[in-house]
C-alpha cells in the first residue's frame, strides 16, 4: 500500500502536497480532490487512474492527492489509505474523494453509503468518474456570502455562460448538493430524440 503522487504529464492536472490547505478566497482557485483507487491484481491502476484524471480536468478540478491502496478485501473502516483520503477532507486539504467506481470503496452498497456518509459530514463528498458528452461542467458558485457549504453551478461548454435558471429569473441555477448537480448534468446530456414529423 502507498500513497502515490502521479507525476505531472500532460494528460494529468496540476498536482499539490496533501497539507496544502487551498485558500477559497479567490474564485481562479481549483477545487481540489482525492483520486482513490484500489489495487486489485499486482498491476498497477492504470486506466482507472487516467480515467479520473480526465473526469478532474473536465470538471476543472486540481488533484491534491492519489491514493493507491492494495488491502481491498478489507471493509473501509479498516484500510488505512481510504481513511487517509477521508483525513484529507477533515483537513480541509480536499473537498471530494474521486473514485472509478463505487466498487473501489466497496462492493457492497451498505458499506459504500457509509463511507459516503462519512465523507459528507467531513464537509466533502465520493464522486464517480463517469463520463457524460462535453456539454456541462459543474462548477463552484463563487459564494459572496463565504458560505461555508459548496453551491454548484452549472456551465454550458458550448457559450461559456453558466445555465441560467427559469425565466424570467437571471440568476445561475444553484444546486445545494453535488448530486442533484449530477442528475442535472446526466439528465440534459441525454440526446433528445429528433421531433416527429406531421404527415
């Protein structure tokens, strides 16, 4: 088992130390994340690896810390490195632990939802790397109010310009929980089948 600091390549963000508190007083500050992954044969993670570096990058999101840990046939409680990942959020050094799947926590959705809810009380949240089409991206409101809670927004790739809530209202539509976040991003990624045609 070992904590594991990805080199800076290409295709991976911009790493920091894990005691590297990031300052969120200014709104060009990435929010930062924890890539947990689990060993499961002698090799390495590869492609679960670069598959959350690029959800990260997408998201615009800087990785603090990767964590690679090989006692996977033990329950959470009692794997060292995934309670190390879930110090990182009660430290304030991230906000979110980023997984491949739910399985590299658990196979077990008891045990997930658990762990998940340890995380949330930390003040971060377990967010899977999927992928979705490029349109959205789910940001950080910048709060003016310095909540101490994360508001999400929503931006549309295509113009820049965040989604706005329902007419004829001009603020940004808010989202207080990633998740609800995620269901509106998955919901309007879906490709909308083409209009009949009256004959």
């Amino acid at each position: 088992m070992k904590l594991h600091r990805t080199p800076a390549a290409p295709h991976s963000p911009r790493l920091r130390e894990a005691n590297t508190v990031p300052s969120r007083q200014t709104p060009t500050e990435c929010f930062q994340v924890v890539i947990y992954l689990a060993k499961t044969s002698p090799a390495f993670p590869e492609l679960e690896m670069r598959s959350c570096e690029e959800y990260a990058l997408t998201h615009n999101w800087d990785v603090t810390l990767t964590v690679v840990d090989d006692e996977t046939e033990k329950p959470p409680e009692q794997r060292p490195l995934l309670l190390a990942a879930l110090q990182t959020i009660k430290d304030k050094a991230a906000e979110a632990i980023l997984v491949p799947s739910k399985t590299a926590v658990s196979p077990i959705d008891g045990e997930f939802d658990d762990f998940a809810s340890q995380v949330e009380k930390a003040g971060g949240f377990v967010q899977v790397a999927r992928r979705w089409s490029n349109r959205y991206g789910i940001v950080p409101a910048d709060a003016p109010n310095k909540a101490s809670f994360p508001v999400w927004v929503i931006r549309d790739r295509k113009t820049g310009h965040l989604v706005k809530a329902l007419p004829p209202r001009p603020e940004p539509l808010r989202f207080y929980s990633y998740d609800r976040a995620e269901r509106w991003v998955s919901a309007n990624e879906q490709p909308h089948p083409d209009p009949e045609v009256a004959r």
